[in-house]
C-alpha cells in the first residue's frame, strides 16, 4: 500500500481464484464488475448468488462493497472490493419498484440502455435515438434517490445528454474513450464529454481495444498522451479508468453482450464477421498485473504523482464517496 | 344464428358468468380478449391459467379459440370464442424466441408497445417517436412467421406506419378511431388508415368514450356515419368493430393499465385527475347485449345487410384465416 488508491471501474472477467490473486498481484483495490447485460431479475440474484459463492470461496483476496468506507476498508484489509453495477437496464423488468429493491442488493451501477433501444433510454447502435423515455425520466429520479449510479457507457448521443441533464446527481461513463481521439459508435462526443464534466460526471478509460486508437496495436503512450489531452480540456478530477477488461472469457460470451435473446440473426457489435470473438488485448494491458505499468507510464508522460494518484483511483473513490447513498 | 357472424375485436371485461352470458345474448361468436398489459412472462401465463378455469366453468358460454376454424365450430355450438392478445410486450421481456412460445399457447395479437416507448416500438404518449427499434424488426419477422397479429392500436404515428412497411403480413389496429372524427392520440390519422387499408390490414372501431366524437354523449348515428365515411374512403373490407370494453372493471384496473409499474407519480392516459377513472360508456354500449343495437343502426345507415355482415364480423374473421397461421 505504498502507492495512492486502484480503482477499475469495469470489468467483466470469467471470474476465478486466477484473475482474484492478478487483481492482489496488480495492487488493485476496487472493481466494478457487471453482473447483468441481458439478464431477467431472477437470473440477475442467480447471479448475485454466484458472487456471494465466490466471496466465502475467497474471503482473503475479494469482498463486496457497497459503498466508499466499503472500499476504504477492502484496501486496508488488502483485499479487492467488488461493486456491481448492470449493464442494461433488464434487471428491472418494466418496474420502477426494482430500483430501490437492487440498491438494497448492493447494485450501484445501472445502464440506462446497452446498444439498443431499452425502456429508459436509447442505445449507440440504434439508427434513431429519442431520448430519455417517459420511464426513463422516472427511473433517473429514483436512481437519484436512493444513490444508484447511472451509467451511459453504451447509450446514444442524445439519450447521455438528456440523462445528464435530467439527473440531479452527477452520471458516469464507466468505460469508453473520447471519439476524437478513435471515432467509434461506443466512445463519446466533445458534447457530451464536456456536459458529463460540467456536470460533476466521470469517465473511465476503457483499454477494449475496439475503443482504442489503433485497436489491438495502440501504444501506452498514445493512450497517455490520450488522457493528458482529456485532463486539459475537462479536468482531470472527471477522469478515471474503466479497463471493460473481459478476461479468459470465451467467445461464446462476446455473442451474448450482443445477441442477447433479441435477434434471430448475429449481431457483430463493434466486431465484424471476419473478426466476430473478443479482439485481442494490447500488449501493455493484458489483465490486472498491468496496472502499474499503466501508473508508471502516466507518471512518465509528465502527471505528477498527485495526479496519477487521481486518475488511477482517487477520482472514482470520491465520486462513490458522494454517489453511493441516499439523496439528502 | 339468423344473422352473420358478430366478433369483437377487444374487450378487457371483468370477466364473469354475467358477461359471457351477455356475450351469448348479444349473439357475440368471437371475442379477442386482452390477457397482458405490463405482466411479465410468469404472471401472463397466471393469467392464461385463470382463463383456463373460466373455459372449464362455463363449457356451454365460452371456448377458446386459436384458429378461424376454431371461431366458425364455436358458433356452431353457440358458445363464443376466445381469443388472447396482448396489449403490450411485456409478456415476451427481453427474449425474441417468446413470440413462438406465446403462438403455441394460443396467443394470436400482440401490440408492439402500450402508450409508451417499449423495446419494439414507441407509445401515443411519448414525445419522440423513433420508430421500429431493432429488435422491433427481429419480433415483427417472428410474428410473420409464426402467425402472430401485430396490433399498434397503442402505439405511435411514425411506429405504425413502419410497423406497417416492414411487416410482410397485414397488420391490425384492433380498437381505435379516426383521429379526424375525433382528435385523441389514441385516435389513427388519415395517413396510418390509408397505409393500413392499402396493405390489407384492419381497424376495429372503438365504442371506449376516449375515443369517441363528444365522449360519453357521442350518438349511435354520429358513429354510424363515421363508419360510413372511413367505408368510403378506405374500403369496407378493412373495417371491424373493437369495442374496448372494460365492462365492470373498477378504477384499479385503469390506473393499472395507464401506470403499470414504471412511474411513482400518477399518469392519467386519456383522462385527467379530474376524470381519473372508467369514463362512463354511451348509453348504446353498455355491454355486450348492445350489438344487435349496433348492427340495426349501420342497416339505418344504408348499409345493406351483406355490408353489416362485413362490419359486425365477417371481415374480421377472413382476417383471422390469414393471420393466425404459420407464415408459408
């Protein structure tokens, strides 16, 4: 515990005793990992069942966490904290009810849309994108209340505007990249970045490398140089990392993400049919030992230690600290 | 069985021995009966299970009915038919491969969204109206195949008149009015009923006050000589009855359909706080005893009886015969 605080703020790994001791290995304190993309309300508690399976099988290396003391705690221990958050909005069903109830569970993060048009919001692959559904200004509401983070990493350009500025609480975007610096449907316009950071938001660097520059083959250094660009020009206390690191899992569960139960035909999201599984990772971020890698290459391109201190976790620490629980 | 065959596309009674008892006074053959408005999967098929113990209870009132040829062998027993349909998605949650799952139980209409914006389509109550979602576009080619009526009597302008391109079926508005007799969001403006007529699809015209012209106080011979008007313009084989009766219902019921579980604050629909509740019905349609009523003023009208025949039910169930099987 020498070095300031690690947070990843998204991963979505095929959990193990293996990817548990990399996360110890790489000084990692919290992850936000994902326990739902698509998944029914029952199948959502199978899944929070098979956490709490993990938790007693590991007590020394993870422990949940719902909240920032929970995190504080986790690292003092030297244990990864685990915080959930959904990917979609499925886990509710079509009932506002479902909010409070997840919270309860320790949910704290929920995306509005993933890809497609939800009930709230709008996804990034839909051709039209209304914005915020008349559900969705409600379900923001009570998200805001009692302290679930709302998420628009794989929501439109117009929905992420208007959740921005309906919710009274500061929104985050766990894990994209600017589309300025590689243009994709998943990362984010000057827009909405610049809204998400007037407004108190956060954004979690993704290292996926369809939302790199250069895919498989960007540098650290382009993606330190990446966020030196992103510091100037918002801030860097909105600025944190979401590594959407997909760990050993097989190919089947990419499928999933964007097949769903929605479609007949396959959906290739941001892969293709020629490159239709996980793509590979870069060099420099291949699972949770990288992460001091990724410190010391921010130290080198010229943040001070303060500074990496705040984009390796500090940030996301505070903005939990100030998200987590019930509106005043 | 004097007269031709009577069938109302929509009704949502409090179901009872005293409705179908009337359903066998008015002479009604076939009735679609709404079994989903916001209910998941689970609670849908409860509902099916109650239906279930009405068709045991009543064998000499009531039977369900899948097929044309189902409606024709009720009426030749005197009882009426049954058909299910859902208002909403809901039933089908998340998952593409319910659609089939849901024909094999007999279900025969599904609505694409209810008044507000679902994962297939957009609500008349939205703001924004994107149009078919795209999963919207994996569903309707699942109803095609399977034999699944698409119903968009609650959904939006742009919504319907996609639904209506993209599906390769016709499609129905199974209860509603036209918007230049009446202006309501609910009602169907003239560009929706020509697309509908000219692709074969069908409306069935709508006794809920709502939608009719002066609400409660609208007159039998105001609504004859709308049905004479849309008969001239769009074609009379287009042309069905959907009364939307809500017999017996109490005010619960409305306040469930209009606000499901996705909103805390309470959405009035078509009515205000000040109406909050059932409208009262016109003195004409009270229940369903009042069809032969109906069938003697469109005869006052100058329809000649074959023309009434089409109206009160023949044109319905040639719909039905093309609708309800597997796609060839």
């Amino acid at each position: 515990m020498t070095e300031s605080i690690t947070i990843d703020c998204l991963q979505y790994a095929a959990w193990s005793e293996k990817v548990f001791r990399q996360m110890r290995q790489g000084g990692v304190d919290a992850v936000h990992v994902t326990i739902a993309y698509h998944e029914t309300f029952r199948e959502t508690v199978a899944n929070i069942e098979e956490w709490n399976r993990r938790f007693s099988a590991y007590p020394e290396l993870i422990v949940h966490a719902c909240s920032a003391a929970d995190v504080r705690a986790a690292r003092e221990q030297e244990r990864t904290a685990i915080i959930f958050g959904f990917q979609n909005c499925s886990p509710i069903e079509d009932d506002l009810g479902l909010v409070q109830v997840w919270h309860r569970m320790g949910v704290r993060f929920m995306q509005l849309s993933y890809n497609n048009q939800s009930l709230l919001a709008t996804g990034c692959y839909e051709r039209e994108d209304p914005g915020i559904t008349r559900m969705g200004r409600q379900v923001i509401k009570e998200m805001n209340r009692v302290g679930m983070v709302i998420d628009m990493s794989h929501s439109s350009e117009r929905s992420t505007l208007e959740a921005i500025e309906i919710s009274e609480r500061p929104i985050a975007i766990t894990h994209a990249n600017p589309a300025n610096w590689h243009p994709a449907l998943r990362n984010k316009s000057d827009d909405v970045l610049r809204e998400l950071a007037n407004s108190g938001g956060m954004i979690g660097f993704s290292f996926y490398p369809h939302h790199l520059k250069g895919g498989s083959d960007c540098t650290l250094i382009s993606f330190a140089n990446m966020v030196r660009t992103m510091a100037d020009r918002l801030g860097i206390e909105h600025l944190g990392i979401g590594s959407d690191l997909c760990q050993d899992q097989p190919d089947s569960v990419v499928h999933w993400m964007r097949n769903g139960r929605w479609t007949q035909e396959t959906d290739y999201g941001e892969g293709s049919s020629k490159q239709a599984g996980f793509p590979e990772q870069p060099t420099w971020f291949q699972d949770n030992r990288s992460f001091p890698g990724l410190r010391q290459a921010l130290l080198s391109e010229g943040f001070d230690a303060r500074e990496v201190g705040q984009l390796m976790g500090e940030n996301w620490l505070r903005f939990f600290e100030a998200s987590f629980t019930a509106q005043a």
